[in-house]
C-alpha cells in the first residue's frame, strides 16, 4: 500500500503541467527521499526505570511526565536521534515530520476503522490509504513544501511555480471559508489550509493507487453488498470522519484548530473528484459536485 501511494503520487507530480522541469525534479527528488515508517521503531524505548504501580493513576502519570521530561533533557547537545519516534506504537494516528523528511504509521493506526487485513482493498484504501496519503502529503502543503529532501529550510521553487501553488492553494482556502462550522462561525479556510490540501491529495493518490492495485483483477467489476470498489472506497472514507461533537466545541475548534470540521474534510474534498461523482453518478448542479474544482497537486 505504501509502496503503491508512493507511486501515485510521483505519477501526479510527473503529470502536472503547471509545473516546470526544474521545480519538478527537485519534487520528485524530495518524494523519493521521504522514508515511511511502518508498525514499530527499529530501536525500543528503554522505560526500565520508569516505575508503574497499582497504587494511583495520578501518581503513574506524574512519574511517566517526569520521565519524559527527564528523557528530552538528556537529549540535549547530541545528535539527533533518526530511530526516535514522536508518539508511540499503540497510538491510533500517524504523522509526518518535515524537518526528517519522514512519515511515521505507528501499529495502531493499522486496525478497524482504518485497516483491516481481511477485508477487500477498496476499505482499507479508503482508511489506511487515505491516512498514510494525508501524512505523505503534507510534506508538500503550503508549509511542508518549504523544506527540501534532507528536511533543510530552503526554497527549492521557482518564483513563477511557487506563485501558481499559491494561486491553486487560494481556490481551496477561498472554498472552505464558505463552509459553516456552526451557527454563524465560518471554516478558517487559510488557518485550515495546510490539513486542507493533505485530505484532498492524500485521498486522490489514495484512489489511483486503488485503481492500480485492481487493474487487470476480478475484484475490479465485483460488487460487495451492492456496491461497487469505488463506492466502497468512498464510504469507507467518509466512515472514519463519523462521530458527535457539541456545538460549543466546533465553535472553539473553528479558532484554534488547524482542522476543517468532520463534514468538510469529507464533502470539501470529494466535491472536487470527478472520481466520486463518476462513481454515485452525481450530474453537474447537484450538491456534491462544485463547479469551480479546486486542485492543487
């Protein structure tokens, strides 16, 4: 799967014809540099001398905050460590760190709603796929895209592509600062920005690199309850962003958060594919389908 969205999106990035060879070449080298970790670090923990007891959840916790803290300060004045990883294996998220050129996919991101090995490729593309494709892209969204392949802070973009980027990444701001988070409070769409752009490639490389994996396979025409790979692929997205938040809290995240609402890292992402609209058989007008389609990579 990794290996497959690695591919979709050099794909993209070779196919864009907004941009120059220059700019390209040092994207593809960039793309091709950027290591996926996968389940656990290479090098454990050592927590040995961290005590954990039946006693006190509070005084499990005060001692696991003062480790921590006593782990960083001890980092201090040394090397960088590149098999240190910043959340641990049982946590159900992944991230991407720019200044490592790295994405991390911790075992716990790798279980139901994202993964599941027994079950068809168009749901776990849709989960997993679509997760790892959000973190793999940031190292392109409006800040990722300032660092190069070793992680170094350098503009490796020609004034005439970085201007273009700019131009396509204000069609999405200006998009989900449409949205309503709730009541009179609108998305932040240029402080959500960055998240914006990781859904919306990460979803589509997420998809090509489905397309991919079926092609010239059976399980390309075959229908499961009634719905299609592609159909499949789409709800399965959508189902990880389920859930209840109470209107008190949208309003709070809509000022502080970096992340659109659920509904929108949903609709905002899948009105711009012609490859969902093609595949519930949306028509121009409708509301799942935009007529200014707003795409970056």
């Amino acid at each position: 799967m990794v290996a497959g969205l690695q591919a979709a999106m050099d794909e993209d990035i070779a196919a864009l014809t907004w941009m120059s060879a220059a700019t390209r070449q040092q994207a593809i080298i960039k793309l091709r540099a950027l290591e996926i970790k996968v389940g656990y670090p290479e090098k454990w923990r050592d927590y040995s001398t961290m005590r954990i007891d039946r006693q006190g959840w509070a005084d499990n916790a005060f001692r696991a905050s003062e480790f921590e803290h006593q782990r960083r300060i001890q980092r201090i004045g040394k090397p960088a460590d590149r098999d240190d990883w910043y959340i641990t294996t049982p946590t159900p998220d992944a991230y991407n760190s720019v200044q490592q050129n790295r994405v991390v996919v911790p075992a716990g991101f790798l279980g139901p709603p994202f993964f599941d090995r027994n079950i068809d490729d168009a749901v776990n593309f849709g989960g997993a796929g679509a997760g790892i494709g959000h973190e793999l892209a940031h190292a392109f969204d409006d800040h990722g895209r300032e660092y190069d392949a070793k992680g170094s802070l350098r503009n490796w973009w020609t004034q005439r592509d970085s201007n273009l980027f700019k131009k396509s990444a204000e069609c999405v701001s200006k998009q989900y600062s449409e949205y309503v988070a709730v009541d009179d409070v609108k998305v932040n769409g240029e402080m959500t920005l960055g998240e914006n752009l990781a859904d919306a490639v990460g979803l589509r490389i997420a998809y090509e690199a489905l397309e991919k994996s079926l092609a010239n396979r059976r399980e390309k025409a075959a229908k499961i309850d009634g719905l299609t790979p592609e159909q499949r692929f789409f709800l399965s997205y959508a189902l990880q962003w389920c859930g209840s938040v109470r209107p008190e809290m949208v309003r709070k995240s809509a000022s502080n958060n970096p992340h659109s609402p659920p509904k929108y890292r949903v609709n905002g992402v899948v009105s711009n594919m012609p490859e969902f609209q093609h595949a519930f058989g949306c028509k121009r007008g409708q509301p799942m389908v935009r007529d200014n389609v707003c795409r970056v990579w």
